[in-house]
C-alpha cells in the first residue's frame, strides 16, 4: 500500500506528464509544505500529518478566497478555488455534521464535561479523535452546542 506522500509524488508526474499546469503548482506548493515541515522538524511525514498539512493549506486558500472576493479579485479567488479542489483530493472522506455531532455527544459524555469551562478539554479529545476526518470548524461549532446544553 502507497503512502499519502508517494500518491502526491505519482500524481505530480503525472500532471507533468498531462501539463497540466494549474495542477502541477498546486501539487508542487503541497509536496513543499510536507518537505518543509519533515526539515524544519527532522522527521518522516506519516499519513496524519500529511492529512494535517493539507487542510492547513485548504483553510489557508479559503481564506484568502473570501478576502479576494471581498476585494474584488474573481480571478485571483477563481484561481484559489481550483487549488483547493486540488488539495480535495487528498483528504479522507469527512464526516457529515450529524456524524460529527453523534461523535462529539459521546465524547463529552466519555469526559464528564459540564459546561463552556470544558471546551478546551473536549476540543483536544475531538481532535485527536477527528484530525483530518473532519472540518474543525463544524467540530467546534458542535462542541459549542454540545456544551451549551
């Protein structure tokens, strides 16, 4: 079984291969993030962390794309919406928010927790449970809810 980063690598070859440009960058721009932060922390990427690096760079992208449509900028917010349809393809299948809700009850029942005073506890156990599963912002807007009862 190929790993996350072998399966990028293989895909980037082959955008060179199709030059499709577009792409390559996006597969380039994400081969360089994991490349990076293995240096910059002198370990070996597993899937996880892969996982981690991706969504970073997703919600980075949507970031941006909200300030560019803000602006104005329809091509720079275009051009960073077909990034992120890219780096898409690289995550697992998410959670729907009924799922992400069922996960996040159990989870604060399992903990005991009470209140508001407990989201940074329930907010850790959720995401070493759901990292990459998920959209943490769903996550945390569910935590909220769970604990506002």
């Amino acid at each position: 079984m190929t790993t996350l980063k072998e399966r990028i690598t293989e895909d980037m070859k082959a955008a060179m291969r199709a030059k499709e440009t577009d792409r390559l960058s996006t597969i380039r721009m994400l081969l360089a993030a994991c490349k990076q932060k293995e240096v910059d922390e002198r370990i070996e990427l597993d899937d996880a962390a892969v996982i981690g690096i991706v969504d970073k760079l997703i919600k980075q992208r949507k970031d941006s794309i909200a300030a560019f449509q803000q602006a104005g900028r329809t091509d720079l917010a275009d051009k960073e919406t077909a990034e992120v349809q890219v780096l898409n393809a690289y995550l697992p299948q998410r959670l729907t928010a009924d799922e992400i809700a069922a996960e996040v009850t159990a989870i604060v029942a399992e903990l005991g927790a009470a209140g508001p005073g407990d989201m940074g506890k329930v907010m850790g156990a959720v995401k070493a449970k759901l990292a990459g599963k998920a959209d943490m912002g769903l996550v945390s807007a569910a935590v909220k809810q769970a604990l506002s009862k």
